[in-house]
C-alpha cells in the first residue's frame, strides 16, 4: 500500500517473515525531544540506552553536529527515532 504523509510517500508491505535489523527504520524530526519523549514514557514506551554512547536519563544522546537523538522499538522490535 502506499499513503501520502503529507507529501512524502509511505509505501508499507506485508512480509511473510519479520526479520528486525539493528539500524533505525524510521524517525521523526520534533521540536522538543525531551517533552515527546516524557509523553511516550507515559504511554509505555521508552528510549532504548546503548552502553558504547553517553546518554542521558531520557535516552538522549548529544550528536557531535548538535542534534539530540534518541532510539526506541516498535512493538516488532524496529528500531525507530527522534531527533531535535
């Protein structure tokens, strides 16, 4: 199937085995990565902490450009992610 998410064009496909990779699928840019993150902590989801990087708290990690970026899995076990 493919949508039109605002102008990008999502196509989604049924996979006959479901084979989660390490890297990130997916991510969105937000404005602020600490209040869309407090708000997925309270629906049960929260940030995936990696032991070879410097985190905070929340999960977020200071990019050497200065995004802050953040990683969590669907519930296929997809790594997805935010970025400010």
């Amino acid at each position: 199937m493919e949508f039109d998410a605002g102008g990008t064009l999502l196509r989604v496909i049924i996979v006959p085995e479901l084979q989660p990779h390490a890297f990130t699928i997916l991510g969105w840019n937000v404005e602020d990565i600490a209040a869309t993150i407090r708000q997925l902590n309270a629906k049960g989801v929260y940030c995936e902490k990696y032991d070879f990087m410097d985190q905070d708290e929340l999960g977020v990690w200071d990019s050497p450009g200065g995004s802050k970026v953040a990683w969590f899995k669907d519930p296929d076990g997809n790594v997805l992610s935010l970025t400010q």
